[in-house]
C-alpha cells in the first residue's frame, strides 16, 4: 500500500507523515503482529529528508519494505538515505540492464531489488543480476503489474533464483486476463504452481483479444496546493 494519502502533494508535509503513521498502524492492528506490510512510495517523495521522516514514520509497524522512497537517478542520495533508514529499501522497477543494478549494489543502494523483466533485459538478463544480488546479500522481487505471460515467466525465474524473495502479482482469475490466456495459473495457499507445458507454459487465446482492444492509459498529475503542478 502506499504509505502517504491520497493527494499528499497539496497537504503540508507534517500532514502526510502523521498520516502515514496512523494509516500504518490501522493496517498493523487489523492484521496482527506477523502479517508483513510493504509500502510503496511510487517515487513521490522529492527531498531525502522527507524519504528518512517517512521511513520513520513507519518503522513503528516494523515493515517488510519501504518501496521507492527516492527516484533512482541520484544512487548516492539512495544509498545515504538506505544507510540511514532503519526499515529495509526496495527499488529498481525502472533500471535498465545489470549495469544500472550494478551500481545499486555497489553503493549499497537498498536491500532488495525489483527489476522489471520487460524492462530490465528479459529473463537471462534477470538472471545475471539475480546473481549479481545475491553476492551482495540482496534479495530479489521482480516488478510484476504487467500480464500473463511476464508472471508466468517470472514464476520459472522464481522457482530457479537462490535469493529470490517474493513476487508481485495481479490475479488472472478474472477477465479480461482469464480469458486472453487458456489455463491461467493461479494462486493455491499463497504460491503459483510452477508451469509444466511446453516452453513458458503460456497459450494464447488469440479470439478473446478481438473483445478487448487496447485503450489508451496515462498517469495522472499531481498538484500542490497553490495549483502549480508537482514536478516529481
């Protein structure tokens, strides 16, 4: 979830991490103690300063991460605010290959990745940074909002990454997902069976795409309260 309200770019910043606190601990109370809770800061977050008051603004319900408290150009800001922060740092949806990971880990960025399997270089090139995580005790948790067949990719990645951790997921148990593929995998007791068809595991039903043509999405824009868009 993300930790901040909606709208928190025109609300002054004590505001959102009071808010922050108190959405958190509502989370913790109604789940118990070991449930874990992941944030996600979707990068909203401008000043490191602001990164480290929400991390402690969280750190109370003891979090599984803190996901994207900074944008990732600047890897020295990250790595001050990862040293910093006593809650585990999750980024890397938007590097590309092993050699922007490289860098993650060299200078101790965070302490689990999420590299994007359409975006990052595909599965071998997963796989390479994979390795390179795990010699630097880092975890993997792929970026996953996208369809089908980068799940089910990532699932064989998964079931053969030694410090693989967890993986994000969006069901496929209801359409129009459920019907752009034949025999979707779905979740049992909390884990997605491993595909054992030919090849990804992965057919599709090429007549169910001609009832979902594709449509046109972009991400809104956020404003501060004067009206002046947010530049992050």
């Amino acid at each position: 979830m993300a930790p901040h309200p909606p709208r928190s770019q025109s609300m002054p910043y004590n505001a959102v991490t009071r808010a922050a606190a108190q959405r958190s601990e509502a989370v913790r109370n109604a789940v118990g103690p070991d449930i874990d809770l992941a944030f996600d800061a979707h990068a909203t977050l401008f000043e490191p300063i602001r990164a480290l008051q929400m991390a402690e603004a969280l750190k109370p319900v003891r979090p599984f991460w803190l996901e994207e408290p900074l944008r990732m150009e600047n890897m020295d800001a990250l790595a001050a605010l990862k040293h910093k922060a006593e809650i585990p740092i999750a980024t890397g949806e938007c590097l590309y290959t092993k050699y922007d990971f490289r860098q993650i880990l060299e200078k101790q960025c965070a302490d689990i990745i999420q590299p994007d399997i359409a975006l990052a270089g595909g599965v071998m090139e997963q796989k390479k940074i994979a390795a390179m995580a795990e010699a630097h005790y880092v975890v993997m948790a792929p970026h996953n909002p996208m369809g089908p067949l980068a799940t089910m990719v990532n699932v064989h990645f998964a079931a053969s990454t030694p410090n693989f951790l967890i993986l994000e997921y969006h069901p496929d148990d209801e359409a129009p997902r459920k019907d752009l593929i034949r025999d979707p995998i779905l979740v049992k007791d909390g884990y997605l069976p491993i595909p054992d068809k030919p090849g990804w595991g992965y057919e599709v039903n090429e007549e169910a795409f001609k009832h979902y043509p594709p449509k046109p999405w972009h991400r809104d824009f956020a404003y501060r309260a004067d009206g002046a868009p947010d530049f992050i």
